[in-house]
C-alpha cells in the first residue's frame, strides 16, 4: 500500500507574527477613514483568508460601501462596484461578446466582476438570472463568454448588500444560492461616540478617504497557507459537528426549539465554520482555535443557513435567537 502522506506541520507562534505581521497596519490603516465597523473589517478579512464571499444586511449610509473600498485601497486591489436593478442583464455583469463589423470578428468584453473585490450593491434588486450568473462566477470562479472560459482574478471576493427594510421591487436570494456566502453580516448603527467622530470626520464637502497601501494581494495568498495550517483540537472539530448537529435536531438541547426550526444547516456549514474560526485565530495573532472562535463566528456562519417555521416568525424568534440559545446549552469543551 502506498504510504500515507504526513499532514503539514502546525506553524509555530513565530510562523504566525511574520505571516499576520500586515494584519495590526491594515487595521490601523483602516481605522483611520472608517469609524467603528471593526468586527466588520474583521469579517471581511476572514472572508478574505477563507476565499469565501459575504453578504451584508443593513440599512443604506452606514459605510458598507466605503469599508470594502477602503479594504481594496490598503491591498492595492481592483475593487468594483455593480449596482444591482431590475433592468440589469446577466451581460451587465460578466460580460459579453462585442461585433466587429469592420472585420466581422467578435471579442469578448469583460464585465465588473473581473476584479478582486465586487460589491454587488443591493443584490436583492435584480432579476434572478443575473443574481444565478453572479453567483455561479462566485462558485466556480470563472465565467463562460461565447466559447471560451475565463478565470476570475485571485483573490476574488464578492460582497453584496441588502437592505433589510425596503423590500418592495425585489427577489429574494433562493436558499440554495444563500448557502453559497461564507458568511451574513449584520451591520448596524454606530454608537454615539461613535457616530460624533463620523460627523467630525466626515461633515465636509471633501472628506479625507485616501488610505496607503500595507500590503498586497500576494500577502493575501502566503497567509492562506498558514490559515490552513492552524491547529483545531479534536475536541474543537466535534463541538463545531454537534453545533451544526443541534440546528438540525435541536430537541435535545432545547426542546422548544424543535417546532421553530423548519431546515438547519447544511455541511457546507460545518466546512466554513472550521475554515473561519481559523482564519479568525489567525487575524487575533494565534496558531490555534478557541471555543470563543466558534461562538463569535456562528452567528454570522449560521445565520442564512437555518430556516425558520412560521411558527417562529409569528413569535418573532430570529436564527441569531435560535444560535445564541444553541450556543448557551451546548457544553464547551
């Protein structure tokens, strides 16, 4: 039999200060232009590591636009906006094939995903074959245009918003195509404090918004390595299983939540709960996962994922209700 390959080696504490040693600049970097949002930085950056994509909920003005562009500002990476809308077509989005009719050739043009980071603003707001297109480039990472195939650029992430309220002229994202984010995130107010260093800083018809680039994408590239690397407990791995586990069977845990889940969490669940909780170690500067890892990336892992009954809507029980009560009954290893 042919011998089994030795898994890589845990890099050591060392390993991990050199490889992260960009992440405490770009925060601060960050920090300089957008207030506040720091666990939304951090999303996007897990994100980052993870290769996965993220959706984003919130109310407009509250600068989800302005991090993910001072996020491709700091790497030095092509970032582009698509604004979603009922007239879009999938060829708005990925391109299409231009007529020569001088020499009667066609070329393809590539559309705005072609880049590092896309914003997909208010992706709710389009018909569903252009949301099927956008989310099959996020897939596959590469889109078909006439008969050849073209590869997304490396890293490619998509982040894409909607807005909780206003949902008169929109299409809901199918299950299936939400279970494609990484993660959804919710981004909320700024607190008071926060929100008088927003008007100091940003109450000027030429407000300061330049950031220096820290790092680069290749630094994005060398730190997925480590990332992947990172030591999980045994104990860890099966607390994240039972955590998926109980949302598909929460009886024994929280019995009352049984009538109020109509669907739990898929594998992919499992998958990109581990590969987070990761990369989180990593941004906080450790070459292991915690418990708190999982506990304060669940709900953002979990939060599309869980289906609710309608029994739980006409309670008003949200999936954040459904993890955070998991998450307090579920012994910690």
């Amino acid at each position: 039999m042919p011998a089994t390959e030795a898994p890589p080696a845990v890099p050591d504490q060392e390993a991990i200060v050199k490889a992260s040693s960009w992440v405490a600049p770009l925060r601060t970097e960050i920090a300089r232009v957008l207030v506040g949002q720091t666990a939304l930085v951090d999303r996007l950056l897990v994100a980052l590591l993870t290769n996965g994509h993220v959706l984003l909920e919130g109310v407009p003005g509250i600068a989800k636009t302005l991090a993910v562009r001072t996020l491709s500002g700091t790497l030095k990476a092509k970032f582009q906006r698509i604004q979603f809308t009922p007239d879009l077509l999938p060829a708005d989005v990925i391109g299409t094939m231009v007529y020569h009719p001088k020499d009667g050739t066609f070329t393809p043009r590539l559309g705005p995903i072609f880049a590092n980071l896309v914003l997909a603003d208010e992706i709710n707001r389009a018909p569903a074959k252009v949301q099927s297109a956008l989310l099959e480039a996020m897939q596959e990472r590469q889109v078909t245009i006439g008969e050849n195939t073209h590869k997304l650029p490396d890293p490619f992430m998509v982040l894409a918003t909607q807005n909780p309220i206003d949902q008169e002229g929109t299409y809901t994202l199918p299950e299936a195509q939400l279970d494609r984010f990484l993660l959804k995130v919710r981004v909320t107010y700024p607190t008071p404090v926060e929100e008088r260093q927003v008007l100091d800083a940003m109450a000027t018809s030429a407000p300061k918004l330049d950031v220096t680039q820290v790092t680069d994408v290749s630094a994005i590239s060398a730190s997925r390595v480590v990332v992947n690397n990172l030591f999980m407990d045994e104990k860890i791995r099966d607390y994240i299983v039972a955590l998926i586990h109980a949302t598909r069977h929460p009886e024994a845990l929280a019995p009352h939540l049984k009538l109020l889940i109509r669907c739990g969490a898929s594998p992919r669940g499992t998958i990109n709960l581990a590969l987070a909780a990761k990369a989180l170690a990593f941004l906080n500067g450790r070459n292991y996962v915690i418990p708190q890892d999982i506990k304060d990336l669940a709900p953002d892992i979990l939060r599309h994922r869980i289906l609710l009954s309608y029994e739980a809507e006409a309670e008003g029980v949200t999936t954040d209700d459904v993890v955070r009560t998991l998450l307090d009954k579920l012994p910690v290893p």
